[in-house]
C-alpha cells in the first residue's frame, strides 16, 4: 500500500514543535503554493543541482528544543504542504547571532546550521558541515522513511562532489557519528532526537562512525 502524503514527514513536524519552546512566522489565509515534483525526481544528479532547503515553504517555527531561550532548530514547511526542512544549530551560534523573529530569518535567508535535512514523503536530504568551517562537506540522500543513506558525497570548495562508496555512509541522515564522536557529534544526536527522532539509529546500531 502506498504511503499517505506527509507520512511520516508530519509526524517528524509534530515531534519537531512538541515539548518545546516554539515562535512561528505561520500566516493565516495564505494561499497553497504548487506543489512540487517529488524530492527523488529532483535530486537525482550531484547536490549542486538539488533543490534549496529554504523553498520547504514561507511557515518558519523556531524551536527551542533544550528551553534556554535561544532557538537551537529552524523548521520550514506549508500546511498541507509536500516539503519539510530542519535547519540544525549544531554549534549553538544561533543565540549569538540569528534573530529571534523567524520571519525575518526566512526573508534573510540565513540561520547558523551545522546540518539542513530537506524531506518529503519519500526522501531526505542532508547537508552537514562536518569539520566546522562554515562550508557543507558532506551532503546525503536518505530514506524518509527510516533515515537510511541511499547515496553520499564528500564535497569541497571549487571542487566536484565525490561519491562515497556504500561503506562509508553514515549509519543514517541523523547519525551523530557524521560529526565525529565529540561534543558536536553529541549536540546534533541530541537535537536530531528531539525534532527527527525516527531517523536517529536505534540503540542496536553499531557504534558511531565518520562518513569519509
């Protein structure tokens, strides 16, 4: 049987505005924009021609997943919509530096993410800046589903992207081990858990391992 539309991307908006503290930028009355092609049907080439997180849609939610008063997610949708995004603050920058209106985030375009997932009810992709240098480096397509990783690429500056081979992808799209085993790695398993639970790898999984 084929799989309702926003299953399971609307349960994982639910659990991203559940138990935490939330500002939203949601209009009322807005007109439904066109809904797009499906994620599998544009981000079949390299991430260079994948579709921007930032068209998810206008509704913009600032989540405050551990309630110390500085936004920790930014999450992108439409009511009734085809497209989610999480925009995650790895690094804890957004208290210092993005603003406290998610509208005006939205319009500037800008919000200090560590790791963007783009989801739809078929596929998610991933954007991470593993190293911490301010540039993605690494970038997934994944299962939406389960979370599995279907494809990877390491990218670079002025480079191509490079196809990783199956055995060095992350467990999952939310697998902590993509940024190494530190306090980074740490931030992000616990604020994926809190927003994208159901693609965080269970307590069965191996241990945590850096995509390459």
């Amino acid at each position: 049987m084929k799989r309702s539309p926003l299953r399971p991307v609307a349960r994982l908006v639910v659990l991203s505005l559940a138990a935490a503290s939330v500002t939203s930028s949601a209009g009322a009355g807005a007109p439904a924009p066109p809904r797009p092609a499906p994620l599998a049907a544009r981000a079949g080439g390299p991430p260079a021609t994948w579709p921007s997180p930032w068209e998810a849609g206008e509704d913009a939610h600032l989540v405050d997943v551990d309630e110390d008063g500085a936004a920790d997610v930014l999450v992108l949708g439409e009511e009734g919509g085809r497209e989610f995004a999480w925009f995650v603050d790895v690094d804890g920058e957004a208290a210092r530096s993005a603003p406290r209106d998610p509208e005006r985030i939205f319009r500037a375009r800008r919000f200090p993410a560590a790791a963007v997932l783009l989801a739809d009810d078929d596929t998610v992709l991933g954007w991470y800046d593993t190293a911490g240098r301010g540039t993605f480096d690494l970038a997934l397509v994944g299962d939406a589903d389960t979370g599995a990783v279907r494809r990877a690429f390491r990218l670079g500056p002025g480079k191509a992207p490079t196809a990783l081979p199956r055995e060095a992808f992350p467990r999952t799209v939310a697998d902590p081990g993509i940024f190494g085993a530190g306090a980074r790695a740490r931030r992000f398993d616990a604020l994926a858990r809190a927003v994208v639970g159901i693609w965080s790898p269970g307590e069965g999984a191996p241990a945590p391992r850096r995509a390459r």
